[in-house]
C-alpha cells in the first residue's frame, strides 16, 4: 500500500492566536513557498491552506520529509527559533490519516464555528494557486474533486450548513435578511475586537458599502487592508451612524455609545437597524421608541446561533458517512494507482511482441487479410491482458497488490524490456 500523500497543521486547535498570526501566508507567500520546497525537495504535489483559523501544508513524497518543510515554513517567515515552534504542528505522515484530515478540514468539520460556510472557498483557492503553479498532479486532481464532490452531498443531504452557527455569522445573517430590498446596504461596523473583526471577516464577501469604526484607526485600517471597507475617524460616528442602513456595534463601554438621544439627533428617515452585540450593552433598548428604528441584542442572536449549532451538532453522523463513503472510493482509486504503470508495462510489452510477429506476415496478404490478422490479435492481446488486470485489481482491495506486480513484472521481465508507451 502507497503513502505518498502526508501533511502538517498549526491550527486554533494547537496554537494561540499570536502564533497562527505569525505563520498566516499569503497568496505571494504561498506561492513562493510551493515553488521553494519544489526545488529543494523535487516535491510535484503541494496544497497549502492559510486562514485566520489554520496553516496546513498538504503534499505527495515516498519520503517522510514533513519536518523539513516546517523548518522551511518557519524560515520563510522570518522565525529563527524553529524548536519553539514545532510543538504547535500537527503531522500526518500516514496517507489515510492526511486524507480523512483534509476532508474534515474542506468540509467544515475540524471549523472553529462547525461547519464553516467560507471553507470550501477557501480551499478551492488553495487548490487553484496549486493548479496555476502547475503543483496539482493526478493525484491531487482525483483528491480535490472528491472532496467537492463530497460537499455537495453534505449541502444536498444533510442540515449541516443550514443557518449560522455562531454569533457574528447570525450577525451578518440578519443584515442580509434585513437589507434584502435595499440596494448597496451601507453597513457600519463600530469596534474592531474579536467579535468586531469576526463580523468583519465574514461580511467581506456580501455585496455591501462596509465602513469600519475604531477608537484606534490604525487597527481599523489593519483590519481593512485587502478588503474594500471605508475606513472612517472615530470622531465622526455619529455622522457614520447617520449614513449607515444597518449599525452593528461591538465596542466595549460601560453604558451606552448609542442612546435614545443621539439618535433623535441625527434624525431617521427610513429605516435603521442597530446590531448590538456588546456586553454591557452598547445601544440603548429605548432607541426602539424611535420610529424606524430598530434594535436587536446579543441575545436573540446567540439564541439564532445556538439553535442553528444544534442543528449542525445533529447532523455531523450524516458527514461523517459521506466522508467515510468517499475515502473509500478514493481509497480504491488511490490503490489502483500502484497498478496502473505495472498494467501499461504488461499492455505495452504485449503490444509490442504483436506487432514484431505480424510485422513478419503481412507482406504477403491482402489488405482484407491484415485487417482480420491485426483485429485476431488484437483480441487475442485483450484477453491474455483480462485475467492479469482483474486479479490485479482484486490485489488491490485485499492490500496485496504489490506482492503481485513484482511477480508480474519477474515473469514478464517488465523491469528490463525497453518497451515505451503505445497508444
């Protein structure tokens, strides 16, 4: 049985924040990488995945080279101190066991929020950097595509990515829902900690006008850069609120920024909505009073979230099939490859002898003759190949195919014949 495929993860699961941070790559750096440890270590296959929440490393070698890739990682970014470092990785040197990781990583499965809706995306560019760099072989290819594959099922047959499993999701959940008939939301997200920057993370792709708000802009534009949000000055959020569809505030005050008087203040003409998921809270309850204003608390959004957690909970037996389903599928594909180039050797070996022997006959017949002389042998080639291929391939499910190619090879002499491909 081949073990080519191996990996290695620093994920929430293994390292702090401050850690993560430090080995995030991107796509230049992930380019770069892929390209380095092709050169240094001829490696063919390579998928490297980097988010806020994991850097993993997934590639193909005969040999176990997967702590000299991690010296490399840490190398490239700048870490000199490598051994500090090395107790947050996660390595699978067993082919299986970096199989069925990746499959729960694409699915959602291994997410800090079960069942991460932005993962498949993000590993899909993964996969794309590979396929561009040329870094994505037969392998990889079949590999990827099971796993989507695999996703649509999980989307298709199951609840397990049904609503939004955690707060700052079901924040950005109910912005949708509540902007869906106007065009272009303006959205204001005021207060960039951890919840602030989640929200933020996971409103970069919806079609809004994003303006983030921060006592500190220099962490606002931090949290901007690379995303098209307005960056706005702290001193005017009261001219931000004005302008905004939809205020989802998070900051951390001891009574409220948003008040029933501030708002009387600006004034609203239509509706506004006010996202508040501050504890103590950040907005007044009484802003409600205001008509066209409304107000919803981390309460009913922790009660959203919590609801559509145990929905994805109750479903993790039904991915866990699928995925056990399509590893064993991929399994049988990944064991034929170890057969395939002994088949071909064999296929082309026949072929070969074939052709040298009728070579010797034809000068003498007609074209009528040659073509029942070459459709003869032909069909002969074809079923001396039946029984070698389907005891073969019948090797493979009981694990014993290597056992067979090598007396397949000794008794053809494969290994020592000259024989190229013959399509």
């Amino acid at each position: 049985m081949q073990n080519i495929f191996k990996a290695f993860s620093l994920s929430y699961k293994s390292a702090p924040l401050i850690i993560r941070e430090a080995l995030t790559l991107t796509e230049g750096e992930i380019k770069d990488f892929s390209l380095k440890i092709k050169d240094l270590f001829g490696i063919q296959e390579v998928l490297v995945v980097s988010t806020c929440n994991r850097t993993e490393v997934y590639y193909t070698s005969e040999n176990d080279i997967t702590t000299n890739l991690i010296k490399v990682l840490l190398t490239q970014k700048g870490i000199i101190d490598t051994e500090t470092y090395f107790g947050h990785f996660q390595q699978f040197n067993i082919q299986a066991e970096a199989v069925n990781h990746l499959f729960r990583v694409a699915t959602g499965l291994e997410s800090k929020v079960v069942g991460d809706l932005q993962i498949p995306n993000q590993i899909k560019q993964s996969y794309q950097i590979s396929a561009d760099l040329n870094m994505a072989g037969p392998f990889l290819h079949r590999l990827m595509h099971t796993i989507f594959f695999s996703n649509k099922r999980v989307a298709q047959e199951t609840s397990f990515r049904d609503g939004a499993a955690s707060t700052s999701y079901a924040a950005v959940a109910l912005t949708e829902e509540l902007t869906q008939n106007i065009n272009t939301p303006k959205v204001l997200i005021l207060g960039l900690g951890e919840i602030g920057i989640d929200v933020c993370k996971n409103m970069a792709e919806k079609p809004f006008e994003i303006t983030v708000l921060n006592r500190t802009k220099a962490k606002a534009e931090k949290v901007a850069q690379g995303h098209n949000f307005r960056v706005a000055d702290f001193e005017n959020f009261e001219e931000e609120i004005k302008r905004a569809d939809v205020v989802i505030s998070s900051v951390m005050i001891d009574k409220p920024l948003i008040t029933k008087a501030l708002i009387d203040k600006i004034g609203i003409l239509t509706f506004k909505y006010f996202i508040d998921l501050s504890v103590p809270r950040s907005v007044e309850d009484n802003v409600e009073d205001i008509a066209g204003a409304l107000v919803y608390n981390i309460d009913s959004l922790r009660e959203r979230a919590d609801e559509a957690l145990r929905t994805r909970m109750a479903s993790i037996p039904d991915v866990e099939r699928i995925i056990e389903e399509a590893i064993l599928g991929f399994d049988d594909w990944s064991k034929e490859m170890i057969i395939s180039p002994t088949i071909n050797k064999l296929k082309n070996a026949l072929e070969q002898i074939r052709k040298e022997e009728i070579s010797r006959h034809l000068k003498n017949l007609s074209t009528e003759e040659a073509e029942r002389i070459e459709k003869i042998t032909m069909g002969i080639v074809q079923k001396i190949m039946k029984s070698p291929v389907l005891n073969l391939k019948a090797a493979c499910k009981r694990g014993e195919a290597d056992q067979l190619v090598d007396v397949i090879s000794e008794l053809f002499d494969l290994e020592k014949q000259n024989v190229g491909y013959i399509h």
